[in-house]
C-alpha cells in the first residue's frame, strides 16, 4: 500500500476514534473517510482492534521523536513536555484518551503495543545519559518513564488541571532529585 493512502487510512481511524470512541469505530466509517474499499482495509488489518493500533504506532498525527537536548534533565524535561501535549492538546488529546481508554475495556486492542513502541523511542534517552554518566546502569528506564508519564496522566485525565507553567520541571526533578530533604530522607 501506497505510504500517503495507508496515512489517510490512519488518520480517518484515529479522527473516528476520537469523534465516537472505540464502539463508534467502524472499518466502514474509515473506508469511507479515507476513500479506499473496506476489503482493502481488511486485507491490511484483519480487525478493527488491529487498524487502530497500527495507526496509534504509525499515524503521523501522533509522531513522536526523542528528544536529543544533550543532558537526561533536559530530555526527560522534553519528554514530559512532549506527554502533557499528547494528552492536553487536540486532536492528538481526543485520540489518546478515547483509543488508550477504550484499551482497558477491549484486550483485543491490546495498547501494549503503543506503549512499547514509545518506550523503544524513548530508551535511546537513557542509553545517552548512561554513556554521559548521567544515569547510572542499573537505573529502570522504564520506571523512570512510568513515573513522569504517571504524573502526566494524573494531572492532565483524571484531575483535569492544567500541566503548564513548571510542571514538567518540577516533575523531573522529584523523580531524579527526589523530593525530601537530606536530613528527613534518614
């Protein structure tokens, strides 16, 4: 398949997704928005659950490059940046929480597949801070990520405050200074 029809095929998903959530979601309603023959579509993706998840991996809308700012702080303080606009700025906000919600209802969807695909992006930020002795080797990537995208999701979806101002520096920061002082840490 043609790259600039399989992008048009992403974004009718994901626009449908976010306008009527996983149920509304149809093969119909994308071969019909994105102007291709649903028996195309099903040749490439034998469900609705496969589509979307191809599409949250690889639609341009929801592109995502590490950042490369030349310290972990600094990237770490992108990434969080990166993540609060996923989930605060539409469409890419709509997208998230309808298809990332709807994976917790439908296994099918199975989101792992998106969060894996991010993470494999995001460990090259860690590589880079072990090299530049930033990090040490045997720090958790993947927990450290967990932490930041945790106090994203936490903010922006289920309190509904804004992630602005400092946040994503003071969020960095707890998690690579912590938050206690010295004396109440003992």
């Amino acid at each position: 398949m043609a790259p600039r029809k399989q992008q048009e095929i992403f974004d009718a998903t994901l626009r449908l997704v976010a306008e009527r959530g996983y149920d509304g979601l149809t093969v119909e309603g994308v071969a019909e928005r994105s102007g291709v023959n649903k028996t195309t579509i099903y040749r490439w993706w034998p469900s609705k659950a496969a589509l979307l998840g191809a599409a949250l991996v690889e639609a341009d809308a929801l592109e995502f490059e590490p950042p490369d700012t030349g310290s972990l702080r600094g990237d770490l303080v992108a990434l969080v940046e990166a993540m609060a606009g996923l989930l605060t700025r539409p469409p890419a906000r709509d997208i998230a929480l309808a298809a990332l919600g709807a994976a917790v209802r439908h296994p099918e969807l199975d989101g792992r597949r998106f969060f894996a695909d991010r993470f494999a992006r995001e460990r090259p930020v860690f590589e880079r801070a072990v090299r530049r002795g930033e990090l040490a080797e045997t720090a958790d990537p993947m927990l450290i990520v967990d932490l930041l995208a945790g106090a994203v999701w936490v903010r922006a979806v289920f309190r509904g405050r804004p992630v602005t101002g400092g946040f994503a520096e003071e969020a960095v920061s707890a998690v690579l200074d912590g938050v206690t002082t010295s004396r109440a840490a003992r």
